[in-house]
C-alpha cells in the first residue's frame, strides 16, 4: 500500500460483456463466419430499430406525452425513468430546476437520436455492434440486480458486518489528504518506480514532471470506509515521510496523509450503509457464479481456446508488487 504498491479497484460492468466479445470474436474466424455476422447484424438491425418503435409507441400509449421533439415524443415514464436512473428523491421531482435539467438533457437525447436517424447511422455495421452489446450490458446488468434483490438481508446481517467492518461505521474516520493524480497510462509503473523513494510530494511531482507525465496536485478527504482495509492499516502505522499510492478506475493517486477526524456512523444510517455494502458483495458473489457457469459453456474455438485455457493464469504486467 506504500509507494511501489498499488490498490485496484475492480470494474465488474466490463466482466459481463467478457463472453459476448469472444462468442462474437469466434464466429468473426472465417470469411463465411463475417458473412453470418453481417446477416445477423442486418436483421439484428432491423429489430432493433422496430423494437425501438414499437418502445416509442408504447410509450405514448401508456404515458402522459410531456414534449414533441420532431416525430419524437417525450413521455412522463420516460421522464420518471430518468429521475429513477439519475437518482432523484421524489421530492426533488417536482424541483423545477431540477426538472428543467433532466427534461432539456431528455429533449437533446431524442433530438440527437431523430438526427442520427436521419443520417442512417443506424445501419452502419459499427454502431449495430455498439447497439447489440449496450443491449446485452443493459440485460445482463438488470438480471444481476434482480438476482441479488431477491435475496433478503437479515438484520443479523446487518449487525455482524457492522461489528466486523468497525474503520466503516465506529471507527470511521475522514482522512485528509494532499494528493498528485495521474492517469493510469503505458507510463504508471515507470512513474510508480521511478517514485519509490520519494519522502515527500515535491520529489514526486519532479519525478512526473521529467517523465512527461500528466498530473494534477490538490488537497482532498478520503472515507476511511471506502479505502481498502489493507491501505488503511499501512495509514496508521505511518511515519512522517511515508508516501501512499493507491489505484482507482482510471486514476492513480499519490498522496500524504495531513490529519485525521473521528466520524462515527451509528444509527440507521450505518445499517443503511452495512446494507449497501452487503448488496455489493452479495453482487460480486453472484458474478463470480455466473463467470464460472459462462466460461463452463462456453467453447472456444482456434487461437482462442489456447488463449483462453490459460485464462486462470496472471498476464505479464498485470499487476505490481
């Protein structure tokens, strides 16, 4: 967790298209095989365009139409959809700020999608391809989510991942932070290592600016409950001059600990929180079930099945000590 170690936070969205690329990469192996995929992809196209709408038909059917953009219509359940997927309590709703927001971002969605259209792009084999895999995302992350609420989470539950998890709830703290952020890029181990000795920001931020690396310095607060358990450790047991980096998504961040504040979460908003938590595990739980079953079923074909017997094996370079 010092410098020279880093913290990766794991992306299971880009997990559930996995198979879908290889299953469309395997039957792209042979001429006859593009021309299967370019039928399917026509037909596929077609579908979806009349699914689209026969969708916007239902749409103005069954709800209020709240705008005309064009031959677009713009419906109140697509309008409470977007405040579904934005997050939105109800009583922010009826927020007319609020609603001005999302229902101008609605408009020019279906303005740029009329012109889209009009442009045929539609029928261009690439952004088929986009349609179908945004398809399969949507489904595959709807039935995992749909999995995973069904399964009830106890109060006993609750109560045990709050006593074990004690740095998210009794003993959470906000930890302030002056941090140098980078991009994750080709140049992250070599600006990793080549900080490794650093004792303080100023020797990190000379050592990027030589590499011709990007970066960015600021002051920040991190939740102890959102930092990994082993980071956190190496946190309090620092010294003076100890220099941190941890990875996330996209960004790499180096940073020195400034202060700390107790900030405890107790009540029901820690059982809320211990709630969420115990979704996202239960989550990951099931993808790896799922992950298991696909690559059970799955069969490669060519230079693909030797690649992927080796799957279970670490890839050069993937990960750092």
């Amino acid at each position: 967790s010092r410098i020279g170690s880093r913290v990766v936070l794991p992306s299971w969205a880009a997990s559930l298209s996995t198979s879908w690329r290889f299953a469309m990469e395997r039957l792209m192996g042979s001429f006859f095989g593009i021309c299967r995929v370019t039928a399917i992809i026509g037909f596929c196209g077609l579908a979806l365009v009349g699914c689209g709408k026969n969708a916007d038909q239902g749409a103005a059917s069954k709800g209020q139409v709240v705008a005309h953009v064009g031959n677009e219509v713009v419906t109140t359940q697509e309008l409470e959809n977007e405040f579904r997927l934005a997050n939105i309590p109800p009583d922010k709703q009826k927020d007319p700020a609020t609603l001005k927001q999302v229902l101008n971002e609605l408009v020019l969605r279906k303005y740029l999608l009329q012109e889209a259209l009009s442009s045929k792009l539609d029928r261009e084999p690439s952004v088929l391809l986009d349609l179908l895999r945004a398809r399969s995302q949507v489904l595959a992350s709807a039935y995992m989510s749909r999995k995973v609420a069904a399964k009830a989470i106890s109060k006993e539950d609750i109560d045990k991942y709050i006593a074990d998890n004690p740095s998210k709830f009794a003993n959470r703290q906000l930890v302030t932070v002056e941090q140098i952020a980078i991009p994750i890029g080709p140049n992250t181990q070599a600006a990793v290592d080549a900080s490794k000795d650093a004792k303080s920001l100023d020797e990190v931020d000379q050592k990027l600016t030589v590499l011709d690396v990007p970066h960015s310095r600021s002051m920040g607060v991190l939740n102890s409950g959102d930092i990994p358990e082993n980071l956190f450790n190496a946190m309090q047991a620092r010294k003076a001059d100890d220099v941190f980096f941890a990875r996330s998504g996209p960004n790499g961040m180096f940073f020195k600990v400034k202060g700390e504040e107790a900030r405890p979460l107790e009540g029901e908003a820690a059982r809320n929180v211990a709630r969420q938590f115990l979704r996202a595990d239960a989550l990951k739980a099931e993808i790896g079930i799922a992950s298991v079953a696909a690559n059970l079923e799955a069969k490669y074909e060519g230079d693909y099945a030797k690649i992927m017997e080796n799957q279970g094996e670490p890839s050069p370079g993937g990960k750092t000590k």
